[in-house]
C-alpha cells in the first residue's frame, strides 16, 4: 500500500475543520449549561442511589437516564429493574456462547454452564415479573402488597444468581470461563440488588 503525503491545502484545511469543530462544541456547550430541573434530576438519583447495596454502581448505571426518571420513585424503579433485567439478559447470552464450545470444556465447566443457564433464565422470570408488577396499574392500587411482592422476587432472583456463582466458586473450577462467568454474574448480583 502506497501512502501518499498530505498536500499543505488539505492538511490545513482538516486542522481547520477541526479547530473550528472543537470551538463550536465549546461554544455550544459554555450557551447550553445544565438546567435546573437536569441537575434537580440528577441529583435525585444520586440522592436515592446512598441506600442502595452499591450506590456507586447505582448512580452510574441509572444517571443517564436522569431526564427520563426526573423525581418519579415509579420510574426510578422501574428503570433499575429495567437495568437488571438486561444485565440478565446479557448474563443469559454469555453463557449460551460460552455453552457452544462444547468439547472445548471440561466436564465440570459444561455441567456449571448448564446449572448457570437454567439459574439466569429462573433470575429472568423473576426480574422480568417485578418489572411488570413496578409497572403495573396495582401499584397505585396496592403499593404495599406490590413492594412487598417486588422484594420477594428479586430476592429469588439474587438467589437464583448466588446458585450460579457458587457453580463456579469449587477450587477445580479454574480458566476463562470460570472469569467470565463470574465477572458477569456478579455485577448482574450487585445490580440486581440495587434494584
């Protein structure tokens, strides 16, 4: 592959752009500063984000969508379970790749695959089932019996989560799978019970 030089022009006209880009980000950005309600929003996570079991992770994961929550305790649940569910869902996948590599696994990496499926799909269920009763019209109707409902299957979640783990915690169960595995499984814990 031939390269050929930049011709003075070109090279001043890209530096050009470039300069002329960054000022306008920063000209935009100095015009633009937060609003009041965004930083009211976002302060409000961070707020309800210090009870959580992990209030770092908490805060990180849900403050992006501080415009979407605004100061909804209906929403901020929602979207951690949300949240929770999709690390479920991407849990579940992993797994399912890391399954297929059939005889490339020892016996015991496959037989905790196969538990660590089957824990995932049952954590699914019951993140999936809070989601729907957070979001649900009984909320308003039963919020009591709907908080207390919402614990119980996200505690059966992270039960369903432990089971995996400990699939993968034996001495034996050494490698990339097992880091994997873990790795994974343990931040969908962490936000599972942030939830």
């Amino acid at each position: 592959m031939k390269l050929y030089p930049l011709l003075p022009q070109t090279a001043l006209l890209i530096t050009l752009f470039l300069i002329s880009t960054t000022l306008n980000h920063f000209s935009l950005a100095s015009h633009n500063p937060p609003s009041a309600s965004s930083t009211s929003n976002t302060s409000y996570i961070k707020e309800c984000c210090t009870t959580a079991t992990y209030p770092d992770l908490c805060f990180a994961t849900l403050a992006s969508y501080a415009s979407e929550i605004q100061t909804n305790p209906k929403l901020l649940s929602t979207k951690s379970l949300s949240v929770a569910l999709t690390a479920a869902q991407s849990a579940s996948k992993t797994i399912a790749r890391l399954s297929r590599l059939g005889r490339r696994l020892r016996p015991r990496e496959a037989a905790a695959l196969s538990e660590c499926t089957m824990a995932v799909a049952h954590s699914e269920i019951q993140l999936q089932r809070s989601l729907e009763e957070v979001g649900g019209p009984r909320v308003s109707e039963e919020p009591e019996m709907v908080v207390s409902d919402v614990e119980t299957w996200t505690s059966a979640a992270l039960t369903y989560e432990d089971a995996c783990m400990e699939e993968f915690a034996a001495k034996e169960m050494k490698g990339n799978v097992r880091i994997i595995v873990r790795r994974q499984i343990w931040k969908l814990c962490q936000l599972t019970s942030n939830a």
